[in-house]
C-alpha cells in the first residue's frame, strides 16, 4: 500500500510512563505505527514546568524538533535557547539534547532521519538528569 494513515492520539499507545517521570507525561511513537523506511517520528506533550529527565545523543540520526503548542526551552550541548508555539530546531547527529517545558507545558513532534531500524537504542546514549542547573 501506497500510504499509512494513523491517529497520533488515537491508535498510538502512550508510553510516557516509561520514563518515570511526572504521570502526566504523554509520549508516543509512530515510525512502526507508519510503517516510515526512512525516517522516524514522534510525539510528546511535557507538562507545564517540567524538565524531560533524560538528555540524549544519536551517533548517526538527526531529528528537528517542532512545537505544536507552549513554550519552552532546550539544551543545546552547552547552549539553551528559547522555544515557541512553531518553532523548529534542527539537531545535527552527536549534540545533546534535552527540553523543558514553560509555563503552559510543551508539545512537539520530533522527526529523525535516518530511520534506526531494528535496534534504534544502538544509535543512542541517554543520560537520566543530563540537564543539571
């Protein structure tokens, strides 16, 4: 078939428990659900004032970050920069990243290329509270 088509919200489980953090924390994956051969995409909804716990890496996969809706910040290597309702962030492969969401929380849809295939962890090293003040 030519095209999938699948509800983010609606046919994606939410797997934002899986990183123990704030309960409210919504995280849901689509690349197998869209069955992408050469991307990866995602979706996340960080409550107000939280800081995502984990920082991470990929030594091959750049993604951009685009935010739907809030505002807030991210962690750049060294460097933080501000986030807006449409703004978009290209993050190249071997920067860290991480987020926190401002006052009215912070949702994104994270896009990655190229696709990670059978084992997308290979591609990543993460770091529980990378994002320290």
């Amino acid at each position: 078939m030519p095209f999938t088509l699948k509800n983010l919200k609606g046919d994606l489980d939410d797997v934002g428990a899986n990183f123990d953090g704030a309960p409210d924390l919504e995280f849901r994956l689509a690349t197998q659900a869209l069955e992408l051969e050469q991307s990866g995409l995602g979706y996340q909804r960080i409550p107000p004032n939280y800081r995502f716990p984990y920082g991470h890496t990929h030594k091959e996969q750049e993604e951009v970050y685009l935010v739907l809706r809030g505002s807030g910040r991210m962690k750049l290597d060294d460097e933080i920069v501000d986030l807006h309702q449409w703004d978009a962030v290209r993050v190249a492969a071997g920067t860290w990243r991480g987020y926190e969401a401002g006052p009215e929380g912070l949702e994104i849809i994270v896009i990655g290329a190229p696709n990670l295939g059978e084992n997308p962890r290979g591609d990543v090293e993460g770091k529980r509270d990378w994002w320290t003040d």
